[in-house]
C-alpha cells in the first residue's frame, strides 16, 4: 500500500528528509508526501524542490496542513522540544507517527507521549538511524549471530571539534541543557543497548562543558551502563575537543567477546584473535540505510507487518537510559533504570 505522508520539518535535519531519506521510498511507491510544514516558509523550498511539492502544499501552519492534506502519518523533524505538540496534533487528527528523535525533552513528556499514541491506537516509531547505518548493522548482526560467544562489554568513542558556537550544526544544540546526552548520546546508548541485546539496570554519567566550548549545557561526558544480561557498556562523548577522532558516522565500537575482540573503527570492521591475523570484516549490502531504511520499515508495520524495532513502546528505553543519565550526572550517584521509567510511567 502506498502511503499519504506530512513532513513536518523541511529546514536543517528536515532538508535531508526532503532530498535523501524520502525520494528513495517514493520512487519505489511506498509513500506520496502530500504536505509539507514549516514555521520558516523559506526552507519550505526544499520541499518544492525534493519532493515535487506545489507551493499550495507548503504549510506554515500544522493545523491547516492537517485539515486540508489528508494522510496516513507524519514525518517529525524538528527540535525535540517541539515534538509533544507536533504530535499531539498528528494524533488528533488519527495519524500515525515516525519522529526524529528523541521522543521528547523530558522523560515526563516522552512518557505522555507513549501514552497519548497508546491511546489512540495509532503506530508510532522513532528513527535512531545511527543505530540502523551500514557499519552498525553489520556490527550488531555479528555480535548477536553468537559467532563471536558471550558477550563481555562494550566501549565506545564519538568525539568531535565542534567547541564554536554553530559547530554542531542547528544553533538550538549550542543552547540547550544537555546537548551531548540529549542530542548524541540519544543515539549511541541505544546502540549499545542493542549490541548488548539487554535494557540497562543501572547508569552512572558524568557530563561537564570545558571552559572553551561556546555551549549552555554539558558538551562532554562518559557515561558507565550495567545490563540486564551482565554485560556492561562504556560511552565517552565529546563536542568540544580540539580534534575530531570520531565524529557523526565514525564513531569507535570495541565489542570484547568470549571468542574474539570486534572493532569498529571510521566505519570499517576488524576481528582480532589471539595467534591470528587481523579480520577484516565486509559491510552489508542493501538499497537503503539509516532513516531511508526506517521510513520502509515503517511502511511495512502499517501493512501489517513485525513491529518496528524502535516503536515508541520499545523506544521509552532509550528515552530512559538519556534522562537517568542526565540524573545521575546532576546527583553524582548511579541510577536504577528500570525504577526510574516506572516512576515517569
């Protein structure tokens, strides 16, 4: 079935969606975009241009785009901050929902959101896209094949230069709390969570700004997760360093094994054993990744299909492991994940 779709967002992040994520899932009849919406009318441009939309199609107001374009669900690609009422408004109106991530800003928000979708009855889906890229998928597939035995731990490096304000893209990353965990980490916890095949029970974080990074909130940070199957997980993350060893797409993933020592490095995938010759392993071939993926996947769910790995039911737990860790930072002391979501839900 193809679906009638309203991208909400077609500036910064919301461009890629125009030119990169969704012509590839309307050239091969998943979707029609109907609407576009943005509060900026000059990046609605975009959409004309990407998507063959008509200007009478480019909404600044959600509300008229949504009484006058009929659709099947929306795309949400705008600061999380705005996602609650967004997608309150899709919900009303008996849409679906694919959202950027995170869900929300906060966990109380996130949770609501969970609930209003729930009691809806309607589909909703985060797009972690990181988590579904080539190397990661590649990665995963590996480590949860068994190839490799038990799984020990996992660490993790995503560090950047980008200390100026603007650096890191949308000037609204420069200006909120926590932009590192809310923004980056986001991605990176849920994939180790997924690594691990296990949600975390306990987190302890330390997030800081260094004094030359043109950030309100905490840029840098390491984070230390205990899962539910005994793994443990290690994140160290930074937007404030002089150089960029692994930024956006390159991240550093060392996966300790029972049988071997798995390495993702600047996108290319190494097993080590002891006595042997480094492996290098080959990547996944399929025609599409990252959120052109998703928006497929997506699809497929509305047809009836396995539900999606990052429904917003599953998805609460990388909402949860972002907001614990932000507690824990603040308190100094380890959270309980699992009795942290209990009291948000």
């Amino acid at each position: 079935m193809r679906y009638k779709v309203i991208q909400v967002g077609t500036g910064g992040w919301g461009a890629a969606w125009c030119s990169r994520f969704l012509p590839p899932n309307i050239a091969d009849g998943r979707i029609e975009v109907v609407a576009a919406v943005d509060t900026n009318p000059d990046v609605l441009a975009n959409a004309q241009t990407h998507l063959g939309l008509s200007a009478d199609k480019c909404y600044t107001d959600l509300d008229r785009a949504l009484r006058e374009s009929p659709a099947d669900f929306v795309t949400v690609v705008v600061p999380p901050a705005s996602h609650e009422s967004i997608i309150h408004a899709a919900l009303e109106h008996g849409l679906h929902i694919l959202s950027e991530k995170p869900i929300a800003d906060t966990m109380e928000a996130s949770a609501r959101i969970l609930k209003e979708a729930a009691a809806a009855g309607k589909k909703m889906a985060v797009t972690m896209s990181h988590r579904f890229d080539q190397d990661k998928t590649t990665f995963r597939e590996i480590l949860n094949s068994g190839r490799l035995g038990r799984l020990d731990y996992v660490v993790t490096r995503f560090t950047c230069a980008f200390r100026k304000y603007g650096a890191w893209g949308a000037p609204f990353r420069h200006e909120m709390p926590d932009p590192l965990i809310v923004e980056g980490a986001i991605h990176h916890l849920d994939i180790l969570r997924s690594f691990a095949q296990s949600d975390c029970i306990r987190i302890y974080a330390r997030t800081w700004n260094a004094p030359w990074g043109e950030f309100r909130g905490d840029s840098n940070g390491l984070v230390l997760m205990d899962m539910a199957n005994g793994t443990r997980c290690f994140y160290e993350g930074a937007k404030t360093n002089a150089t960029t060893l692994n930024g956006w797409g390159r991240e550093y993933f060392r996966a300790e094994c029972e049988g071997g020592t798995l390495v993702l490095d600047q996108r290319q995938i190494t097993l080590l054993r002891e006595g042997s010759e480094p492996e290098s392993i080959a990547l996944l071939e399929q025609p599409k990744w990252s959120n052109a993926w998703l928006i497929e996947k997506f699809c497929k769910w509305l047809d009836g299909g396995e539900p999606m790995e990052t429904r917003v039911e599953d998805n609460i737990q990388a909402s949860a492991l972002v907001f614990s860790a932000i507690e824990s930072s603040r308190t100094g002391q380890p959270v309980a994940v699992q009795e942290f979501l209990a009291r948000c839900l």
